[in-house]
C-alpha cells in the first residue's frame, strides 16, 4: 500500500517508518523540513520525501492522489502554552483539505485517552482534532494512549529523570493521580495492525498496557527495577506553576510541556475497554517489561528516535536553515586550527561531542554554563544526544542543534539555543591540508551583546584550545 506518514521525523514515526519499510509499504514523508529527517541514507532511498507545513496556506498538487493510508501524528502541544490547541486545529483542518485531494481510504490517528468531563487543553485539544478528522472523506481510525514508556519518549525520560536525581521527591498531589501506561513497542503494533482493517474504520480504541498506576506507583516501579529504592512525599501545597517550575529544573522538559504536562496529570487516563486488542488479538507489554525493553535499547545504543530531538525541545521551532550560512560580517570569533594525523579518528571524536562524553575540555564550565541557562528559561545541557556517535542534522545535541553533519565532507556546523544576546554557531572542518578548524562565530545583538562575548573571552582561552587539543589526540 502507498502510505502517507505526516509527523515522520517526530518521536512516534521515527520508530513508525522502519516497521512500515519492513511490511513493504510504498512511505511517502511529509515534513517541514527535509534536511531535519534524522534517517540513514539507505532508509532515504526507499522512501519518498515531501516539505509540508500543515500550518501554512494549502497548496493543491503537493501530495500524489493514489494514496491508500494515512498517518496524522502531527502535534504542537509543546510548542506553545497558550495557543496550542488553535494550532492543532488548523493542522487538522489543512490535512483534510489536502487529502480531499486523494483517494486515502483509512486515516489512523494517535490521540490521548479521554475519559473525563472537564478535560485538560491538551486533551480537549486531542478530542477536538478527532472531531475534525471524523469530518474528512475517509474512515477514520482513532488510537487513544495514555503515557508511552520507551526509550527516547518523553514521560520516560522525565520518569527516569525524577527517579535517577531525586532518590527523595517533595511531589504535587497530582502524582496520586492513576494512569495506564503502555509500551512504545505495543503503540507500534497497534498502529501497523490497523492497516486496511475495516473492524476499526470509523471508530476510536483506548490503547493501554495491563497495568493501571498512580504516577508515584510508576515512580516506585521504576526505581525498583532499577535496583535502588526511592522516597516520595505528598504534600498539596504546590500549585501548577510550582510542579512545572519543579519539572522544567529536575528534568530535561521544556517550560513549555511542563506547562501543558501538569495540566494533564490532573486527569485520570485509563482505558475504558480492549474492544481493539480482542479485534487484532494483541497481548499488551505490563509497565515492568516497558522499562526493561527501553533500556536494553539504551544499552545497546539503540534508541532510535528521542522527544529531545524535536524542534520544540529548543528555542527554535523552525526556519533553522536560514541560519546554516554562517555569517562574515559584524561578528565576533574565535578560530582555533590543529593539524590531524588520523582523520578519521579525529572525526570519530568530533561526531563523540556532547553528552555522555562531554566537551573534551572543562566539562564543569560547560555544565555550569549551562545550569545558568536553564535558570535563565533556557534549555540547558540536559538534553544530552540521542546516539552517542551518530549525528543528524536537527539533531538536538545539549543545548547546540545541528546544522549540518556531513562526515564526507568532514564538517560538522551547530547553532546554539541557549538563551544568548546574539546568535553562535560552533563549527568543525578538516580542510584538504588535514588542517582542523574550529570555529566558534558569534553575531552580538546591540552593546550586550559586545559585552557578553568580551566577558567570556578569557574563557575561550581555555576552554576552546584545550578542546581542539583533546579531540585532536588519537
């Protein structure tokens, strides 16, 4: 079948497409930008790549007309506080006009659990995108999911956040509110296992793993197959902007979806029946596997698509390209230059930078720079990376994004989105001579700016050369 995949560079169809290619299904990609597609060349052959923005003026004759399926995981919960729900109504409402224009048949949406009558904004916003589609020239089928445990998803990585800092939590009251969680994996089976199957045309299922938690449950659970024991206190003090404030600083959340997160683990999510398991005959994954599953994929440097990486994670939710030439005039610079001896090991240690591995030099300044950031509303480096040698443009890597990452060319070009009077660029290249340029370019914004970049000169020094210097050592 010839299926569209929106959202295909996202933390869901990241571990979508390759089951998709592995069923042999015709993919075509729609993202917002094709250079931000975090996949290997190969998988790039076998699909079909096509820019668009759902939030922009529709543009007939985009998309071909023979398409069979549909995937509609477009969301913008973290991209705004406020007017979220207004955006993923447009995008709903675009979609459907765009395949008004084809002969889709099914389209398969993933959406949260809504069991409530006074919903969250996140939630009410997911039911109203239902409401939309249900109104499209196709049969819909709607998967609702509570929290995805896996590797890379994001009430994972603030679980295994919370649990690994804190062994002791003063926590919201809000963590006594029951969710049911389900495995990143059983998420997939459902998706795929939906497919042309007329049983789910035109209806909407509650997906949820065997377990039913309160999130200090889940919290216990996690620590517990980790072998360690962790202490949770209650207290009803914490307001909403508290608990999202004691998110964003404990955890590598953004303000923003802890914002809107907090809303929404208010509200009980639980699955009212398993109408769609019994249909495709799935035996759900309980919590304790979900952890045990994510890690064995963490282990093994497996994860293959993390929330971190989407551009909500950072500053900058597009348009990224336009900052891919870096600029030569009013700015300041430093350039450091190291002969290489073995290219390919430097470049190895160049594609190592960042997280785990650190910065090669001064790591505490690094993490000190950026505990400043994350005080200031910036992202901080507790995004860390999502390989720990493998790079993609788009990438969020600590609290840089990647431009440009082209091995073969041996140049790898970052923009920093941390909070800054100006706007940085940090690059690699190794020249025809074997000759290492880093280059850190800074374009100040006014007279702050200037005093910025001169305050932390003497730092530069240090950190930069012996940077250079370490990654150059074989």
């Amino acid at each position: 079948m010839k299926i569209l995949l929106t959202g295909a560079n996202g933390y869901i169809g990241m571990r979508l497409l390759p089951q998709l290619l592995a069923l042999d299904h015709e993919i075509i990609c729609a993202v917002r930008d094709k250079n931000r597609l975090s996949i290997d060349d190969w998988t790039k052959s076998q699909v079909q790549v096509i820019e668009l923005d759902f939030l922009s003026e529709f543009s007939p004759d985009i998309l071909p007309k023979d398409i069979d399926i549909a995937y509609y995981l477009i969301h913008s919960m973290s991209s705004s506080t406020s007017d979220f729900d207004k955006k993923e109504a447009q995008s709903a409402l675009t979609f459907n006009q765009y395949m008004a224009g084809t002969n889709v048949k099914q389209v398969i949406y993933l959406s949260g659990i809504v069991n409530e009558e006074k919903l969250s904004k996140h939630l009410s916003s997911r039911k109203n995108v239902e409401d939309i589609l249900y109104k499209g020239h196709f049969n819909l089928t709607v998967l609702r999911a509570g929290i995805i445990v896996g590797s890379g998803s994001s009430s994972f990585e603030i679980i295994r956040d919370l649990c690994e800092k804190l062994p002791f939590m003063i926590t919201p009251k809000w963590v006594l509110t029951k969710t049911q969680p389900i495995a990143i994996r059983d998420v997939i089976r459902f998706l795929t296992g939906v497919i042309g199957n007329e049983k789910t045309y035109n209806d909407s299922f509650d997906i949820g793993g065997p377990d039913v938690f309160t999130y200090k449950e889940m919290l216990h659970q996690y620590a517990k197959s980790r072998g360690f024991k962790n202490w949770i206190v209650t207290v009803p003090i914490m307001t909403p902007k508290l608990s999202s404030y004691w998110l964003y600083f404990v955890t590598s959340t953004s303000y923003k979806l802890a914002i809107n997160l907090v809303d929404s683990m208010k509200m009980e999510v639980i699955a009212k029946d398993q109408r769609l398991q019994d249909i495709l005959g799935i035996k759900t994954h309980s919590y304790k596997e979900a952890i045990g599953m994510a890690f064995k994929k963490i282990e093994q440097n497996l994860v293959i698509s993390s929330w971190k990486d989407s551009m909500v994670s950072g500053r900058f939710q597009k348009n990224l390209e336009k900052y891919i030439q870096v600029p030569k005039y009013g700015i300041l610079k430093d350039e450091q230059k190291r002969k290489v001896t073995d290219v390919e090991a430097v470049l190895d240690n160049i594609w190592k930078i960042g997280g785990e591995n650190g910065w090669y030099y001064g790591n505490w300044l690094w993490k000190i720079r950026g505990f400043l950031d994350k005080l200031n509303g910036g992202v901080g480096l507790r995004r860390g990376r999502t390989h720990p040698d493998k790079i993609f443009p788009g990438d969020a890597l600590d609290f840089w994004r990647v431009l440009l990452a082209d091995k073969k060319a041996k140049r790898l070009l970052l923009f920093a989105e941390m909070k800054l009077p100006g706007e940085a660029w940090l690059e690699f290249k190794i020249d025809e001579n074997n000759i290492l340029h880093q280059t850190a370019t800074f374009r100040p914004r006014g007279l702050k700016g200037r005093l910025y970049w001169y305050s932390i000169v003497p730092f530069h020094y240090f950190i930069f050369g012996g940077m250079i210097r370490n990654i150059t050592k074989t």
